[in-house]
C-alpha cells in the first residue's frame, strides 16, 4: 500500500469478525475456526463474489446463520453480538452481523470487509489482531455512532444531513471547519466526522487497551475501537 510507512490511523466501519466467545464457533455447526484471520480466510475461499463481495456467503447460508426476511424464521434466534458489542451495557446498540435485512445491517459490508482484511494480511497491521507499529499504518474497526457520541450528539440523532450541523460536531472535537462537499449526505458525513474523532483520539492510551479485551477475544473477536 502506498500509505503503509505513513503514521496513518485508518477506521473501517465494519465488524472485523464474527461472535465466537458466546457460543464457542463463529459459524456454530460450520466452521472449526478458533482465530478471526481463520474465518478471513475462510469467508474469502467460500465467496465467488467479484470486488470481495459476500452476498453469496450470507445467501447461501440464510436461515442458519443469517437472518434476510420473515422466510428464516423467529429474527431473536440469530441475535447474537461479540464482547465489544455488548460492553458499556450494550449502550453503542450495533447490529449484529448475523441480521442481513434493512438499511442498519451492517452483514454484507462486514464479511466483505473480512475478505478484505485476509487480502491485506501481512501488508498492514490491523488491531486488535497485530501489535500496534512503532510508525506507519494501523487498520481498526470503527462504529460511527461511537465517533457521534464523543461529538455530544444525542442517541437516535447521530446523522448529520447539512454544513452547520457537520461544522458544529467537528467543533466539538477539536476540529477546524471542513471544505463545502458538494452534497451532504450519511455516508459523506460519518466519514469526516469518524476521522475528526479518530485524530482527536488516537493518542488516548486507555482506547488502545480497553478493560474487557482478553487474549482469546482480540484472537478470535477482535474489539471495536472507542469501546472502554
């Protein structure tokens, strides 16, 4: 990668893994996976999608492992989160990546980005799988709700459609304000406001080593950056 020897922090708004610790499997009944690059490299041998793509995966696999409609069944069966997911009380309220319906799942990005992670292994470090770089680049999963909430946004009210409103969160964190897009729009906005908040944080020691990251969840897991 062009940026590797850069001191860049990238976020990526997707879940680096599957839940394992719960239930012991990440696909219980179907893989024997016991680390998260494991089941990289498994969603990668199982998807014929071009462009790293996994609809196939989760299509292929629906009603077992991912929920896409009423046909599955009882959507509770397949709500199922990792330990990151469930910290603070479950307050940052994601989406499991077993719900592939509607427009909150966060499914087909997520093991799409999981093939992407295996591509990319041994290229740059990604946390919490690989020791941090003494410089360079480091990958880390990001929740953008996290990003909004840091930004003093209120819960259910964390998208930002508009020039005022993006400058005055970006404020709050310490940033200048940005150059006009020429349209405003969800994904626009948690970009420059993920990456105020990632500059913003990047230093504080205690989001690198959060309390409830054990050995054998940053192995098979991973954890969500910004998560205590």
């Amino acid at each position: 990668m062009v940026h590797a020897e850069a001191p860049l922090l990238v976020g990526i708004d997707c879940s680096f893994s599957a839940p394992f610790v719960a239930r012991g499997a990440h696909l219980p009944g179907e893989t024997q996976t016991t680390s998260a690059r494991e089941l990289w490299a498994y969603v990668d041998a199982q998807s014929s999608d071009e462009d790293l793509g996994a609809a196939s995966f989760l299509e292929q696999r629906r009603g077992r492992h991912f929920y896409l409609g009423a046909a599955d069944g009882t959507k509770r069966d397949f709500l199922h989160w990792r330990a990151c997911e469930m910290a603070e009380g479950h307050a940052t309220k994601p989406t499991t990546v077993f719900d592939a319906i509607g427009a909150a799942q966060v499914a087909k990005a997520s093991f799409a980005g999981m093939r992407m992670l295996h591509h990319l292994a041994g290229r740059v470090p990604v946390w919490p799988f690989d020791p941090l770089p003494r410089r360079g680049a480091v990958l880390v999963e990001i929740y953008t709700a996290v990003a909004a909430r840091a930004a003093g946004m209120p819960r259910g009210r964390s998208k930002l459609r508009d020039a005022v409103a993006l400058d005055a969160a970006l404020a709050a964190l310490g940033s200048t304000p940005h150059v006009p897009l020429s349209r405003y729009d969800d994904h626009a906005t948690d970009a420059i406001l993920a990456a105020a908040w990632l500059r913003a944080c990047a230093d504080r020691e205690e989001l690198w080593r959060p309390t409830g990251l054990n050995e054998e969840i940053r192995a098979t897991e991973g954890w969500t950056f910004g998560v205590s």
